[in-house]
C-alpha cells in the first residue's frame, strides 16, 4: 500500500519523503499529493551524504563550498553572495553584477551564455512574467523555502547557511548569506519583505 503525504508547510515535511527523494529518479514512487489534487514523486533537494560530508570538511578549513550546481541561478545568486562576502548585506546592483560576471562564464546552447539565456528567457506563462530584476529577487526568496515538500533552500541549510532578504529602509533589497549557523533547526532566513510581500 502506497501512503500519500499532504504537505501541511511544515518543515517536517521534507523529512517524511526524504529517503524516497534520495532514489534514483526512474524508482522513485509518486507519494505527494498536492494542492490541487495531483500525485507526484518527492524531488530532491538535500545533498547526497559524501557530498555533505566533503563540503563540511571544506567548511571546516575555513572555505564556503557553494552546494548548487555550477550554470544554474541558484549557484550564480549564492555564489555573488560567497563573493561579495558572507554575513555582509549587498545591495542588489552589487549582487546582480557579480551574478552577470559569474553567469556570462557559463556556456549555455545556440551560442548564447548563461546571463544573455537568463536575460532572455521567456517567461512560463503569464502570472510569473517578471523582469530580469524580479526573476534574481524571486529566486532569492526561492532559497529562502524551507518548509514544505519543496524546501530550495535545504542544501544551504544542511551546511548552517542561509539567505537573509533586508529592506535598506528605502525598499530596496539588501542581500546576506549568512553562515556558520551551528544547529540545523536555528537555519531562519530573515526575510524583511515579507510581510509586504504577503
């Protein structure tokens, strides 16, 4: 008998499904139900246990391993912040610069490189149609998620990091990885937007 979990946004959630999450995907089962009824298989979004470990063993020779995927957004966004400088705020214009400079490395297909297919790219439909600038917040606030079956930000919170979102008090975006944090559950984004937001 296949069990189906209903996400109650809760940080246990993940924790449920996790061991099913860590399957190859061809072998995974669809054990999540989601809001709208549909059934799908858990993703994955905690680091594989020798992966973990090699990054904690950099962090303890005093490195900040960046845990996401070289080409992807999430690698470029948190590694802007390991550039700028952790457990510091940045200004968005700092951070959208580092990004642009690390993303125009990454080749990317039809010639293009990482920032221009970023820049470019057309948006799923509609509701999320957002320009460059909204699409570098929203993926900031994207790894900030930590409850849930889609918790984005669980590799950064596996090595005591997390995204800190400041307002500069003019409404403008200050950006912080913040590391170094000891204990997994004391992994609490700050986030000063967000009742704003809601």
């Amino acid at each position: 008998m296949v069990v189906y979990y209903e996400g109650s946004r809760s940080f246990a959630d993940y924790l449920k499904v996790k061991d099913e999450a860590s399957k190859p995907i061809s072998q995974r089962n669809k054990i999540i139900k989601t809001n709208r009824g549909n059934i799908r298989c858990p993703r994955k979004y905690h680091l594989d246990v020798n992966r973990l470990q090699e990054y904690k063993n950099q962090i303890s020779q005093g490195l900040i391993p960046n845990p996401y995927r070289p080409g992807g957004i999430y690698h470029a966004f948190v590694q802007s912040l390991i550039n700028l400088g952790v457990n510091q705020k940045h200004t968005f214009i700092d951070v959208r610069k580092e990004m642009q400079k690390i993303m125009s490395q990454y080749s990317v297909v039809k010639g293009k490189n990482g920032w221009v297919a970023f820049r470019d790219k057309t948006p799923r439909n509609s509701l999320c149609a957002k320009d460059i600038n909204g699409r570098i917040i929203q993926n900031a606030y994207v790894l900030q998620r930590l409850s849930g079956f889609d918790p984005y930000g669980e590799k950064l919170r596996e090595l005591g990091y997390c995204v800190d979102i400041f307002n500069d008090g003019q409404d403008r975006h200050l950006f912080c990885l913040r590391t170094g944090i000891d204990k997994y559950e004391d992994v609490i984004p700050i986030n000063d937007f967000k009742n704003i937001n809601e």
